[in-house]
C-alpha cells in the first residue's frame, strides 16, 4: 500500500515536488508517514519544508527537492538552472533550518512535553531528481548520502532511511506512537471546523445589505400618497414597509412628520412589528403598530367572538371600526397607514382604515402584497385607486430554496440570496409525515443548527407541541416563543407569513385537497432562509404545486 500521504491529494508547485512525492509514497512501507507541504511560521522566519519522511524506529526526515539542473561550484555554491535562467539556491540551509524548525515546534507543543517524550532522531536531506550527484560528491555540511541525484531514484525510500539511521544517533528512534504524536501536532490541534451559522450569517448580512439597497425605492413614494408595492416572498416587503413607516414618521425633507399606523393581520407579524420598534425613539415609532383588531380596541371595540367567526370579524367588526373611526377626534387620526401582508385583509376592513384618515381623499395608504400568499378564505382590495410597484428581487432565501418555490411566485423573481445547501425532499406520507419531519429536526440540529434558529412547520394538522403551548400561554404568549424561547419552534403555515426561520422542516401533512393547498404550501416552502428540508407524500405535492415544483424538490 505504500506510506501514509497528507494530505491525500497534495497540490505541488512542480513536477519535481509532485514525482519525488509520488515515488515515495510509492517505495516507504506501510507505516511510514509522509507530510507534503508542511509549513510553519515562528518568530525568526517562514519556514516550508517539500516534505517531511517519519519513519517508525529510523527517525523523522525532512527533505528539500530541487528539480532542473542543480550544479555546485567551486565555492561549494549550490546553482539552479531552468527555463533559461539561473539562481543561487541553498537547498541544505534550507532543509537545516526547516528541520530545527519543525522539531522546535514539535518538541514546544504539550502533547509531547506533557507527554515527558525524550528527544527522537532528526535528519534533513536534499533530492535532486533530474540531476546527476558524482559517486565521490561531499561537501562539508553534506555527504554523498545525504543527496539523492537521478541514479538514486529507484532506491530512494531506502536512502532516506539511511539518512535517518545515520544522523543523531545519541537520540532514540521514534516509535509508531512518536510519529503519530508528531503527525497530529505538524497538521494543527483544535481546527475551526465548518459552522452551518457563519455562513447563514455571512448570507444575512449581504441580504441586510441588498434590503437597504432596496428601500431606494422608498424614494419613489416620496411624490405618491397611495401606492402598492407587490413582491413575492423573500423580496424584502416588510421591511420597507417598516423601513417606510420609520420615514414617515421620522418625517423627510419638505415633509412633515407624520401620525402613521403600521398594520397587518397575523399575530406572529404584529408581535415582530411591536419588538422591531421597541427601544426605538419616539420620534421614530409609529402612533400605532399592530393588527387590525388591536386598532378596534384602541379605538373602543369589543371583542369577544370566536375566531372561526367569519361574519364577526368581516362584517359586524369592521362596521363598528368604520363608525368608531368617523367619531374619532382629528388628533386621534393617521396622516398615512401601511398595511403589510395585504392580501389577508377582508373587503370590508379598508372602510375603517380610510376613514381613520385625517384627509379620507388624499391621505396616505401604502400597501404591501403577495397575492399568491393569500391562504385564507377573504377576497378584499383597497377601493382607492393605488400606483403599483413591483419588487422582482429575492433577497432573503438562498438561491437553491428561492428556486424551489419559484414558480408559485407571482412574478418571476431574481434569486439575490447567495448560494446555500440544497433543498431536501424527504417522502412520507400524511399520516407519517409529523413524525418523520421530527426526525429531520433532530438531523438540523445534529448538523450544527442551533434550536432557536429551527422550525418545524405544518400544512395540516398542528404539531402537538404548537397545541400545547398555545392552551397554556395564549395566542400572543405563544407567538413569544418564537423570539424568547431557546427550542424549536413548531407553527402553522396560516401564522407564519411575513416570518421567517434560517432552517425550517416543512411537513405537508394533508392530502392537497382543501382550498388554498398551493398558497400554503407556497408560504411554507419560502419561510426557511438558508436551510430547508420538506417532508411529505410526492403525489400530493406534485398535484398541489405542478410539476415543476416536483422537479425542483428532487422528485422523480
């Protein structure tokens, strides 16, 4: 098999240094190790040894190789020609102090000091492979065997051996656990490993910056006082839309600051609008950040219906809103309101929200949307005329997930996001799919991704864990969870929009044939950032997001 290469695949900077690694590889025995390219800084110099022979009971070998035509003068100067030109080389200088070098350092590191290791034999060499070295060669710091020429090749193992043999014979061989000491401190203790964080980390910092070059178009708004910014997922609406909020409020050349109320209708969403602008100066918060229903019950609304009251909360409420907003006095009202995930609005919320402005005909309505993420059973848009705008970039996901759900965007959308793991398809079916995505939960966090930076997400049935903690702590004392807890976070794609998570498993645990199976699965493909792992049956997916979704999962 031949002697122990490190690294395996070494990299040379020329065919000399390759070959004369290649042959000895080739020619030492099994237990013999040999180190390419070993290099090694101290306070006097850099230091590179070609190559570093540690031979079990013969001792440790550093060689120099020079390839070309090497001649020695009279002067006992070492010369070295090729490619038409020459140099004065000092080939044994530089294996001597290479050798002390690497000993001093191998001798300094605790694993051997602690170790109460005595000195071990150590030998330095020089290999010229293309030149011929006379029988009778000897200079005063270099014998004939210690100078292995092109006739020495075929033995060259065998020499080198010799050399380690010959030279301080005061000091004791190395034993195989000598060198496998010497080995593991000549190729670093404590190595920085990959860290699946870092790099997510690297991917949100350029996605902060490309969000900030985004808002430019905020710019545009400036002149416009009813406008709706349309992007699919990952393209950076809801933070400008805080970002706008911020600027209106703040106020901005020529215009004055502004009463500004920043909405939307997902707990998940407002709690993160609230905690994004706590800590904030006054003078850059929003008069009112939150849902729509809070907005009623600053305002006086009751409410006590159920959730699953569709009537309540898109009739009875927004009318009660709408005559609680004409009744507000001028102080109370907006100069604009922004509305984030738009699409969840029912059509007659917006008759209070327009009303709520202090001039119903011009004030400010700007409005953030994904009509493709539209997962609830309302159908309602704003009914003022509105200048669209269109986000094509996706800045948030990495380019394998932004792909993945690509064609259930509602534009074709530029994958800005920086390179990542691959998407994973895991197949399971519906009634399997919960446990099998708790088992890819625990391969993420195998891998390195912390709890807090994980979620498992479902398309059906809610993940006991989310049931739980919602019956103990309340819709909003949940949702807190998903910044205050250190654990995995378990949701539902209907609360999710607008978050997100740097690794998500989505689980497609139901059969695709309820309504707004395609919105939902859109919605959860997008929410992962930098890792994502879907679990679910093929058949079902492919008949909810189309083929092409299939294909860009993996499945066949």
């Amino acid at each position: 098999m031949g002697a122990r290469l490190i690294p395996a695949e070494p990299v040379f900077v020329n065919n000399a240094e390759r070959e004369v690694c290649e042959r000895l590889a080739a020619q030492l025995g099994d237990d013999a190790v040999l180190l390419a390219n070993v290099r090694l800084t101290d306070h006097e110099q850099d230091h590179e040894a070609d190559l570093v022979v540690l031979i079990p009971d013969a001792g440790i070998v550093v060689v120099e190789v020079k390839g070309g035509s090497v001649k020695v003068d009279k002067q006992c100067r070492w010369w070295q020609y090729g490619n038409a030109s020459s140099r004065s080389i000092d080939p044994v200088g530089q294996a001597r102090r290479s050798k002390h070098a690497l000993r001093t350092y191998v001798q300094g590191d605790p694993r051997w000091r602690d170790s109460s290791l005595t000195r071990v034999r150590w030998a330095h060499t020089v290999v010229t492979p293309y030149s011929t070295v006379p029988e009778d060669f000897a200079l005063p710091d270099c014998s004939r065997e210690m100078v292995h020429g092109r006739e020495d090749q075929k033995h060259l193992a065998r020499r080198i051996r010799t050399v380690a043999e010959m030279h301080e014979t005061n000091y004791r061989v190395p034993t195989h656990d000598d060198v496998a000491v010497i080995v593991e401190i000549l190729t670093g203790r404590n190595l920085m490993v990959r860290e699946v964080m870092a790099e997510a980390d690297d991917r949100e910092a350029r996605a902060d910056r490309l969000t900030q070059e985004q808002a430019m178009i905020l710019s545009v708004t400036r002149l416009l006082h009813r406008v709706e910014v349309r992007g699919g997922a990952g393209s950076g609406k809801t933070v400008l839309a805080m970002a706008q909020a911020k600027q209106l409020t703040r106020g901005f050349g020529e215009r004055k600051a502004q009463r500004v109320a920043l909405l939307c209708y997902s707990i998940g969403l407002g709690e993160w609008f609230k905690r994004a602008f706590e800590g904030a100066p006054r003078k850059s918060r929003p008069a009112f950040i939150g849902r729509f229903e809070e907005l009623g019950r600053e305002w006086g609304a009751q409410i006590h219906a159920d959730r699953n009251d569709s009537h309540f909360w898109e009739k009875e409420l927004p009318a009660r809103m709408a005559e609680l907003a004409a009744a507000l006095p001028e102080g109370k009202k907006f100069d604009s309101i922004i509305v984030d995930e738009a699409q969840d609005f029912a059509e007659d919320w917006w008759v209070p929200l327009l009303a709520a402005l202090k001039d119903p005909e011009e004030g400010g309505l700007y409005v953030y949307s994904d009509e493709n993420q539209k997962v609830f059973e309302r159908f309602g848009r704003p009914p003022v005329a509105l200048v669209p705008l269109v986000l094509d970039h996706n800045l948030r996901n990495t380019r394998q997930i932004a792909e993945s759900f690509g064609p259930l965007a509602p534009m074709r959308m530029r994958a800005l996001g920086g390179d990542g793991p691959d998407v994973e398809f895991v197949q399971a079916a519906a009634p399997e799919a919960l446990s099998v995505a708790e088992e890819q939960v625990l391969a993420l966090l195998d891998d390195g991704w912390p709890k807090e930076h994980v979620a498992l997400i479902t398309t059906g049935t809610r993940h006991p864990e989310q049931n739980r903690l919602q019956e103990a702590l309340s819709q909003e004392g949940y949702w807190r969870t998903f910044w205050e807890s250190e654990d995995v976070f378990y949701g539902h794609v209907l609360g999710c929009k607008g978050l997100e998570r740097r690794a998500v498993v989505l689980c497609v645990n139901e059969d695709g044939t309820r309504d707004r199976s395609k919105e939902r699965l859109y919605v959860g493909l997008s929410r992962a950032t930098d890792k994502l792992v879907v679990v679910g049956d093929a058949t079902v997916i492919r008949a909810t997001g189309g083929e092409e979704i299939a294909k860009r999962l993996g499945i066949t």
